[in-house]
C-alpha cells in the first residue's frame, strides 16, 4: 500500500517538472516532438497552422495542471513539500519570465499571456503564424540543441 502514495508522489514530479521546464522554455503541453510535435496541438480551429492566440489559448489551459491548490496562482504552495528545494531554482527561472507585477507568484492571465520563445523561434518568417512545416523545422533545431 505505501508504494500508491510513492507512485502518486512520482507522477507530481513528473508532471510538475515537464509543466514548468516546459513553461520555462514556451513549450507548455511538452516538448517539440516529430512532425510539429506540441506545437501543432494549439491548431484549435484544424487549418494546420497555429496563430499566436491559438498558442496562448493551448498554454493557458496547462496552467490548472500547475495550480495545484486553485488558489488561482502557481507559487512554491503548489509544489509537494519534499520537491520544494529541488524545484525552487526553476520556479525562480519562471517568476523572471512571467511575474509581471513581481508578487512572487505566477497568476493565469500572467502565465497565459507571458513570452512564447517557442512559439516565436518556430514562426520562421515572423507572421504571427506557425505553419507545420515551420513546426518540424523548429522540432529539428530543438533537438539538435538539447541532443534529444
């Protein structure tokens, strides 16, 4: 029976890391996997681009996953006692990028509507548009930095 709590514990981890890195980097919902990856997930109205407030939108839906208590801000309260110091370097990395009103907490609107270097590195002829195939050459580039 101890394990169940101990899986649940690792789940958190995971997800909490893969939201917040992912956060960090403009890459909510993950990262850039083959044929667009993520990315092409935000494509909400189906004509296989993805506009910048389609982006925004798809991110701004990831954030209940990060506030975890629904106090309506994603801060140190949400992550699990025994993650907190291993977490609390990224989450500083995240409050330069998206606290704007520099509160110590990250609020939906300011999540929702903060930097998308991700977003901005795929739209390759900066037309506010992320077309597929700039998708899967933004892809490349990213695997080619990370080695994934």
């Amino acid at each position: 029976m101890r394990s169940i709590p101990l899986l649940a514990t690792a789940l958190l981890g995971v997800v909490l890391t893969t939201s917040v890195a992912s956060a960090q980097m403009g890459r909510m919902g993950g990262g850039m996997m083959g044929g667009g990856g993520n990315l092409m997930q935000a494509d909400s109205d189906g004509d296989g681009k993805v506009t910048r407030a389609e982006f925004l939108a798809q991110r701004a839906k990831g954030f209940a996953r990060m506030d975890r208590n629904g106090d309506g801000f994603f801060s140190m309260d949400d992550i699990p006692g025994m993650m907190a110091s291993r977490f609390e370097p990224r989450f500083k990395a995240m409050l330069g990028q998206f606290d704007t009103n520099k509160d110590g907490k990250i609020s939906r609107d300011e999540f929702a509507n903060g930097p998308a270097p991700r977003f901005d590195m795929a739209d390759a002829n900066k037309d506010g548009v992320v077309t597929k195939p700039e998708a899967e050459a933004a892809a490349q580039r990213m695997q080619a930095m990370t080695g994934e």
